[in-house]
C-alpha cells in the first residue's frame, strides 16, 4: 500500500507538486488500528470493573453527581446538566450514550438496587425515556454507599481525558454492585451478561467468603441461591444457573407470574402481574394478538391492559369457554414472550483484564478490594489522627507557659525568628510552632487546656483502635463484615424472583393432566376441556360451582366451616342441567361456564364457587331452589302442597320456559329427581305434620301441567320442605328445629330433633300425614325441616357449621334446645 503526501504552493500560475509516497503493510496497519479500537472499546467503554461493577461511562455519572452535591436530601436537577458536567471534565464521547447510562441507571425495572433517583419520564419497558432537557435527577441513596470516603485516599485517582482533572480510577463500592445489579454490553470479540440479585443474599455470600475465605461455591449457593430480577417473575430450572456460578456462562428460563381467575360469573381469564426481565406489557400483547391471527394460539378472546402506577402490571388474558386455562398457558409460554431465557456470561474486567468469572471469584475480587479499600481508608485515618495529636500535644506545651510564649512572640522581630525561639526553648517541631503562632487568644483560656486534655486522650484511644484494625487482618475482615451487614440491613428487600428447581404443577393442571402414557409420565394437557364426569353443586348459601373431574364425592369429615348442599347433579364438563326457581321456571345451563374447583379428598369447600345471582338472571321475587338433571323425571313440591312428577320432554332450543303451572300465590320449595316409581316422596309442613308416599300414586305429566293435591293442609299451614328418599335407606333421618313465628332472627335458636325416617309410616297421598315434632311451650311453628339421607349437617347461610342432637328422638317427640341458630339442613355425604 502506498500513502501520498502532496504539497501544492501558493500562486495560481504553479501547476507542478511533489509527491512522498510511503509504502506500509496493509494487514499491520489494520491489526495496530483494530487492536487500540478494541482495547478502547474493551476497557473504557463495553465491559464492567469486577471491584464497583460499573462501566466507565456508569462511574463517571456517579462521581460527577456526587461532586456536584446532588445528594438525595437535595433538589433535583436538570439531566441535561449532568450530562453536560460529565461530558465536559471526564467524558470523551457523545451526550447520548452518557444520557442513556444515566437512564439506566434510574429505571427500577433494570437495576435491583436503583443508583440514581430520577423525576420526570426515565422510560419504560416499551417506551424510551423523554430528553435530558425534560427530565431531573439526583444521587439515590444507595448510590452514595458507592462514592463515599473519596476524600479518604481509599482509591486511586486518574487523569481525565485532557489531563485537566482527575477522577477515580474505581469507586469504593460499599456493597457488590456487579451482582446485584448485573451488567450487560457488548465490547469486540466479547460481550458480558449478568443477572440482577438480591443485595441481602449477596452480601450475606460475601460476609461468609471474608469469614472463610476457602469457602466453596456449594457454601455460597446456600446464600445466593439464583438471580433476584427486578421485575419479579419465575426461574424454571436452575442447572443453568449452577454452571454460571461454577463456570460464568449459563442460562435458565423465565417466566411470568400468572393466576387463573374467575372474571366474571362465566368467564375465566389469566392475570399476569410479572413479566420476564426487560420484557414489557406492550410487546407481549403484540406477540400474543400475532399469535391468535396466525391460528398458533387457540381459546384467548381477549387482552387486556390494566397496568397503573398504583397497582402495577396487570394484564388480562379471557379465555373461551371450554378451553382448559393451564392448557392455554403452556401455549403462551410457548409461543409469547411470558417465557424467556437469559443467558449468563459474566465477563468482567479484572487488573484491566477481561475474564469471565464464576461466582466465587466474583465475590472474592470484590471483598479483596473492599478490604483494601478499608485498609487504606483506616490508614488515612490513622494519618490524620496522628497529625492532629501532635499538635494538641505542641498546644499543651505551649498553654503551661502562656505567658513566657507571648513574651517569645512579642520580642521577635520577626515570625521566623519567634518560630526559632519556640522550637529551641520548648523542643517543637516547626509544624507545632507554626499552630502556636497562628493561635487566637481566645483558644489560650483554661477552658481550652481542659478540652485540650480530653482530646488528647480520645485521639490516642482512636489511634490505638486504627493501629490495632491495621495490625490484625482479622479485625480488618471483621470491619468490612460489620459494614455490609449495615449496608444489607438498611437497602436489603424481600426477594421477589421465584426459583423452581423444575415446572412446578398445581393441583388443579394436576388434575386436568391427561391419563399417563403407560411410562409414568403423564400426558400434556388437553387445551380443551374434556367432557369428563363432574359435580354440579348449589349450596345453602346460595354458591354455585362445578368439581374438577370427579367421579364420586366421598365423605367430607368434620369442618369447622362447611356450606350445606341445596343439590348436587351428576354431570360433564360439557353437559347441561337445570335450574328450578320459586316461580316454577326452569333454566338451562351449561355446566362448562360454572367455576370449576380444585380437586380434594373428599367434598369441596366452596371457597372457589359463585353466587347464583350473578351466575342467572332471577326475576323480581324470585329465588333459585335446585339444580336438577335435564334427562330424568323430577318431582316438584311447592308451598300449596301440590305435587308434579314432569317427564323430561324439554325444549332443545329454548333457554328458560315453565315447569309447573302454580297458582296464585303459591311457589315452588322442592325439586328432586324421581325417575323410578318406589321412590318415597315427602312433605313437611310449619304445623309439623309430615307425609310420606310412593311415587307411583303421581303419574308423570307434561310440562305446562299444573300437578296433583300431595298433602292435605289444615287451614294456615304451609309446605316447608319438599324431597325424595330412596327405597330400603336405612340411614335416612328426619331434621326438624321448632320455634316461634315472627320471633327475631338469632333471638331464639330453637329446639331440634333428629328422627330416623324409618319411624314415619307411609300413608296416602292427599292425606295430612303423621306429627313429626311435638311443639313445647311458646313454640307454634318448624323454622327448619329437612328429609334425606344421613347423618345430617347443619349451618348458617353464611355456611358456618352448627350443631344438631346426637341421639334420634321419638317421631312425635319434642326438640332439644339448640345452642345457634340453624338456618339450612342437608346431607354430609354424597354418594356417587
């Protein structure tokens, strides 16, 4: 290659130039440039100090705020006068990459421990922060644990780029910045990557490295156990994070923090409140609608955005009916970024050097450069204490003999001399005579030896102390532990990553997991739900759920909080039922819109169910009585005592329509399934009579059908419970609870009786039946009656447990006074 030099003289007239051609070799020429390009990109500007954890661009910003007093007890200033005081004494390139570090710096969502504390839009997950002229910052206090003691000659100081000022070389770093706000930037050949972590965890690996310095990393693991990212989320799997600590390169996975939620009386959704790192709302969002327009993302109908300042992320995800909620969860994983990985590289600047670096040696560079920056911080100290003492020492001196001092002083024609005469005469040093001569008289006074006096003795204390931590490494380690035990204790935050060693599976995806494969790994998720058998259960207090693919219920046990069951249909997921209300109106329901609840050994507690009023639409008056099968006869009892066996010939393409047509003023209070003619029908009345018949005397009937006389009632009574009880049970039993009309509810429990069923003969239908409850005295009514298989439950309406007699009373007998009130009856065990 060949480099021209010309040179053309002045004058218009001169054409001719000379020419010095200089011939260098191109491929030295390009190595000698690559090589001081990558080594300034390499140490001044990609890659962090392993010892403070900042890049060059990161410690300029900080020292400058902190020499310009931005402390977080003050004001905030403009960003775009920092950016100019850093670009100007330290900072040779452009005001954009400067700002950008300064940003960084500020964003809560990148950094674990915040180090600068911004005002004004610093950006956003998915947004870019306003310009510097728009924005304020000051030093987070954090942040001053990083510069503080630059005074103390703990560093080293550097020239800037002009050689005008200096700057340090590297800052104290009270705490191990690198881990726990991690680095990331890409320098030539190499690029660095580390992970944010919890300060608390870090340091408290630190304080065990600076006890055991041949601690190993399984010792440190026990205190850092994974990344702490600042936006919270899950770690799947932690073998990658192992390999990073034990290597410095790894990777794991990431995911959202997601719950299944109820929305609304017929949809679920999912709620993500964490994303991933440096993942934002709006990108996922993005990919999930790209998702469901390219057909790779079923059963999502909608999302929504509910992100506040106040509340923080939220967004919405509603599913479709049917679609099982894990199933499409998995698929967001899949195919959205609500699953990330990261990977690890902890490259990082050692002695200027490039290394990567595990976590041990990542701790250990850090405490040995905390140790030293203690070391010469304690010998600064020492220096100056020293110091000082040697001149209290000249000024007691010089106050025994005030008097012969001030005559020295006065006689001296000159300062020199008199500093002469002092150091002859009383044996000081020139810097102790300098202090005399520069005394003001009123330091001279009594008051002033005795202060004097005292802190000669604290200043020889201190000294003794200094000189002890600088002679004893162990006392030296121990200074630097108690400091960061202060640092993790004022700055320290509860975790908010989740590490699992695996995909943790709730018992609910547990549940809708498919059969095994035969290898005894369970199949993936079904991402519809699959018509399998189920629960629709209708409590006392009005709750209404489904149960999670379960065959039969078994017995509950006992439960301190229990709601009663009102009915429980056996279905599918995917099947239909029916609604009864008090006005004989019958609605159809799918079973797949119900909230489903977790499985469990034995019933469900209906803490995940709905009420029924905003699951159906009632009208004014009206109440829900049961749940009943859509494909069998039904038996319906209401309060006139009439009675209806209906045959199942519903209508397929209507919603709601008429079961029973009641006369006036009458309601519906019972409905049971009674398919098969042995059955026993019984009424109860408020007069306690009850009536127990054969289903075949009431021969099925359509639906518009108004029914039959069932039991004949005494002028003023009413029908209080209306239900079934099979053939041959011998575990039935008759609930009744007497009280007084209109008395005031909770005022007087009442008296409650348990009978066995068996004991009530079986009589005609239309007939008034047999006493079931003898009435004592200021009782005239049954509050609660109830008829079915035992042993029987009772509760409140808020589905709090209450206490029934043990023993069975006589048919006609009388009730035992109860302690609580009892509102509902129903059966404790449901069989299959």
């Amino acid at each position: 290659m060949a480099r021209r030099q010309s040179t053309a003289p002045a004058g218009d007239a001169v054409q001719d130039y000379t020419e010095n051609i200089v011939d260098i070799d191109v491929t030295s020429e390009m190595e000698g440039s690559f090589l001081e390009y990558a080594y300034s990109v390499i140490y001044s500007r990609a890659l962090p100090d392993a010892r403070d954890g900042l890049k060059p661009v990161q410690r300029r910003i900080l020292y400058m705020m902190s020499e310009m007093g931005l402390r977080p007890d003050r004001g905030h200033v403009k960003s775009a006068r920092v950016v100019g005081e850093v670009m100007g004494k330290l900072h040779p390139h452009g005001d954009t990459a400067i700002y950008d570090a300064m940003v960084r710096m500020a964003q809560d969502f990148s950094l674990r421990l915040p180090l600068i504390d911004g005002h004004g839009n610093f950006g956003s997950l998915d947004d870019g922060p306003a310009a510097p002229r728009y924005t304020e910052a000051r030093l987070a206090a954090a942040a001053l644990t990083l510069t503080d003691h630059l005074d103390e000659n703990v560093v080293d100081f550097v020239p800037n780029y002009d050689n005008q000022l200096t700057q340090p070389d590297v800052l104290p770093a009270a705490f191990p910045n690198l881990l726990v706000n991690g680095a990331t930037g890409i320098a030539v050949g190499m690029a660095t990557n580390m992970a944010p972590h919890n300060l608390v965890e870090v340091i408290s690996a630190a304080r065990h490295l600076i006890a055991n310095p041949e601690a190993t990393l399984e010792d440190l693991m026990r205190f850092v156990p994974g990344p702490d990212l600042p936006t919270g989320g899950r770690i799947v799997g932690l073998d990658g994070i192992r390999d990073a600590y034990a290597t410095g390169r790894g990777s794991f996975k990431t995911r959202a923090k997601v719950e299944v939620e109820q929305l609304s009386a017929r949809r679920t959704g999912l709620v993500v409140t964490e994303l991933p790192y440096m993942v934002g709302p709006e990108k996922v969002i993005e990919k999930i609608k790209d998702a469901v327009n390219g057909k790779k993302l079923t059963g999502i109908s909608d999302i929504v955005d509910l992100t506040d300042r106040k509340h923080g992320l939220r967004l919405v995800i509603e599913l479709k009916n049917g679609f099982n909620p894990n199933a499409v969860l998995q698929q967001l994983y899949r195919f959205s970024p609500m699953e990330d990985s990261f990977g690890i590289n902890n490259v990082t600047l050692v002695d200027g050097q490039p290394q990567t670096l595990g976590l041990v040696q990542l701790l250990s560079v850090y405490v040995d450069h905390r140790i030293n920056v203690v070391r010469r911080r304690t010998a600064f100290r020492l220096a100056k204490k020293k110091d000082r003492l040697h001149l209290v020492e000249g000024l007691l001196i010089a106050i025994v003999d005030i008097d012969e001092v001030i005559q020295i002083i006065r006689s001296s024609d000159e300062v020199a001399a008199a500093r002469e005469r002092l150091m002859s005469i009383y044996d000081l040093t020139e810097i102790q005579a300098n202090y005399i001569l520069e005394l003001r008289l009123r330091q001279l006074t009594k008051y002033s030896r005795i202060e004097l006096e005292k802190e000669q003795e604290e200043l020889k204390r201190e000294i003794a102390a200094l000189e002890a931590i600088l002679g004893s490494d162990q006392l030296l380690r121990e200074l630097v532990s108690d400091e960061l035990a202060e640092i993790a204790e004022k700055y320290g935050t509860p975790r908010r990553t989740v590490l699992l060693e695996s995909e943790a599976v709730s018992p609910t995806v547990a549940a809708l997991a498919a059969t095994p494969n035969g290898k005894g790994k369970a199949a993936p998720l079904a991402l519809e739900i699959a018509d399998d058998p189920c629960w629709a259960i209708l409590t006392a207090s009005g709750q209404i759920a489904r149960t999670a693919n379960q065959d039969s219920l078994a017995e509950s046990g006992p439960r301190s909080k229990h709601d009663v069951f009102r009915s429980v249909v056996k279905t599918s997921a995917r099947g239909e039922i029916a609604a009864v209300t008090s006005l004989g109106r019958m609605l159809r329901l799918q079973v797949m819109d119900m909230p489903m609840l977790p499985p469990m050994s034995g019933l469900p507690n209906l803490t995940g169910g709905v009420p029924a009023k905003d699951f159906i639409t009632l009208l004014k008056g009206e109440s829900l009585v049961a749940f009943a099968p859509l494909d069998t006869v039904l038996a319906i009892g209401t309060a006139q005592g009439v009675v209806k066996r209906v045959q199942p010939d519903y209508p397929l393409n209507r919603e709601d329509w008429e079961v029973i047509a009641l006369k006036d003023k009458d309601t519906v209070v019972g409905v049971e399934p009674a398919g098969a003619d042995d059955v026993d029908l019984v009424f109860v009345t408020r007069q306690a009579q009850l009536l127990r018949f054969n289903a075949a005397t009431v021969r099925p009937q359509g639906r518009t059908a108004g029914g039959m006389v069932g039991i004949k009632l005494a002028d003023g009574d009413q029908v209080l419970f209306f239900g079934t009880v099979a053939p041959g049970d011998d575990a039935a039993v008759v609930v009744t609870v007497s009280g007084t009309e209109g008395a005031l509810p909770g005022t007087a429990p009442g008296a409650g009786k348990v009978t066995a069923f068996a004991e009530y003969p079986a009589k005609g239908r239309a007939t008034a039946g047999v006493r079931a409850h003898r009435f004592l005295k200021g009782e005239d009514t049954l509050l609660v009656a109830w008829a079915g298989h035992g042993p029987a439950k009772a509760s409140s309406l808020g589905g709090v447990a209450r206490s029934l007699p043990q023993e069975h009373g006589r048919r006609d007998g009388s009730g035992i006074p109860l302690s609580q009130a009892v509102d509902v009856i129903g059966p404790s065990m449901t069989w299959a």
